[in-house]
C-alpha cells in the first residue's frame, strides 16, 4: 500500500470516528432531556388533603318490609273524661243592662227586659256579672282540660247579649249540657244558699236528663263549697233563657251576695276557683261514661 492510499484510509476512518462522535454526543443529549422529563414526571405530587365524611348506610330494603313490634302500634290513647262533650256557658248579665224587652218564649205577648242588672254585694260592691264571669272562665279551663269543648256567651263584661241570643246561641252549638250562671239575692239578708233553677217538663224535651244532671252539679258543688244546697232544685216556667232553648239547659245560683258572709266567699278569687271545681265534678258526674 502506498503512503498516498494509507492516508487517504486514516482519513476517511477519521471523518467515521468524528461522526461517531458527534452521533454519541447527540444521543447522550437526548438521554439526559429524558432522564430530565422523567425526574419532572416523576416527582412527588403536591400533597392533597381529602375529607372523609362518613355517609349513612342505607338500610337494607328487607327492613321496610318488616312488620313494626306489636306494642309499637297498639293504640295507647285513653280518653279524657268529657272528650266528645260538648258545654255551653253563660256568664249571667253584663257590665250594662239593657232594659228593651223581648217575649219570654216563642209567640208569647209575656216581655221581660232583655239583660237585667243582676245583683251586687252590698259590702264589697262587686257585681254579680264580675263573679259569674270569674268562675265560668276558671269552668272552661276545668271542662277543657277534661276533654270537652266549651263555648261561652261572653269572656268579657262589656257585652251586649240578650236572654233569647244567648239561649239560641245554646242551640246553635248544640251543646249537650247549658250551664247558666248566676248569683241570687234576696231582701231577706239572713238567706244563704245555693240552689239550681231547671225549666218544666213543657218547656223542654230533656226534662229527665236535666233534672239529674242538676242533681248531681248541686251535689258536687255544695261538697266542694260547703255552701248550703237546701233549697235544691227549681223548675221554672218563666225564664227567657229555658224557654227559647231546645238544648239541655240549667241555671245555678251560686250563692246569696245579700248575704254578707256569702258575700266574702263568692268574690274571692281562691273560693271561686273551688265553685268552678265543685260546678265542674258535677258535669263529669252527669256525662261519666
Ligand atoms: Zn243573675
């Protein structure tokens, strides 16, 4: 081989070797961007914080099906006394009279004033539509309680109401038991007592229902009062608020507010609250089951 050729050779194997070079160079590069990607792939990424909430497993399907335990269901509801009845009040008079008249029963020529005064203790001058109106309201929270339903002609004395509406107001109700309540008084100042009016067997249809029902109510209220029940029970032919009633209805008078020591015990609030109690055992007495 001649020098010429040999270099000519160490030339061109020199060109390949610098190709080579540069080619491997280039490679290296190449490894190196990789390994760079890949540490940024693979770095570790931001901590993320998640919030476990808990949800309710829903109950097995199965369970709705199942029948409720025997003592779940059982009707445990015991009746209140007077649940189902129905009482009417009447707190008797009002703040005002009112002196226009109004027949005393359906097609009757007979006129009686349409609220009268009602009476008044001489002593403590309180009136009797103060103390009737006192007790009542005290009878409804006692019948309420019980279960009945209550209405009542007035809860408040500035009214005016006659004898015939507040009977018809009775009727309009139909309550099953009328309670008109009243005070008496009297010129004999010694007279004490309480005692229940009733209208006669031609002005009501409930006359053996009433008569009872006011036997038990006067009863009661004497053992809870003390108060004198001798003059017992009235009938009545005359009173505007029995004879336009078509609903069982009486009227109880209390006590004697001409009677001075009557008179302290009717207006005191305590004893009132024991004339409610007594009037109110009655009522249960006549409706007990
Ligand atoms: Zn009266």
């Amino acid at each position: 081989m001649n020098i010429c050729r040999k270099k000519a050779i160490v030339f061109i194997v020199s060109i390949l070797l610098a190709v080579a070079s540069v080619l491997s160079l280039t490679s290296c590069s190449q490894t190196k961007d990789a390994i760079k990607r890949e540490t940024v792939i693979t770095a570790p990424p931001p901590s993320i914080s998640f919030e476990v909430v808990q949800t309710q497993e829903p109950m097995p399907f199965i369970t709705y099906l199942q029948p409720l335990p025997t003592e779940t269901i059982k009707d445990t509801h015991t009746p209140l006394p007077l649940e189902g009845i129905v009482i009417g009040l009447d707190p008797g008079h009002q703040a005002h009279q009112n002196t226009e008249k109004e027949p005393v029963e359906p097609g009757s020529s007979v006129m009686k004033k349409k609220v009268s005064a009602g009476t008044w203790g001489s002593t403590t001058h309180i009136y009797e539509y103060e103390v009737v109106l006192n007790v009542a309201l005290e009878l409804r929270d006692l019948l309420k309680q019980a279960g009945a339903t209550v209405y009542m002609t007035r809860e408040v004395n500035d009214v005016d109401i006659s004898n015939i509406e507040r009977a018809k107001f009775f009727n309009e109700h139909n309550v099953d038991l009328g309670i008109r309540i009243h005070c008496n008084s009297s010129d004999d100042t010694s007279k004490a007592g309480a005692f229940i009016l009733i209208p006669d067997k031609k002005h009501t249809k409930h006359f053996d229902f009433i008569k009872e029902c006011a036997n038990n109510i006067l009863s009661a209220y004497g053992d809870a009062t003390g108060i004198s029940t001798k003059y017992g029970i009235v009938e009545r032919d005359d009173q505007t608020g029995f004879n336009w009633c078509s609903v069982p209805v009486i009227n109880i008078e209390m006590g004697h507010m001409s009677n001075k020591t009557e008179e302290l015990k009717l207006v005191d609030s305590n004893f009132q609250k024991k004339m409610a109690r007594g009037i109110f055992n009655g009522v249960a007495e006549c409706f007990k089951k």
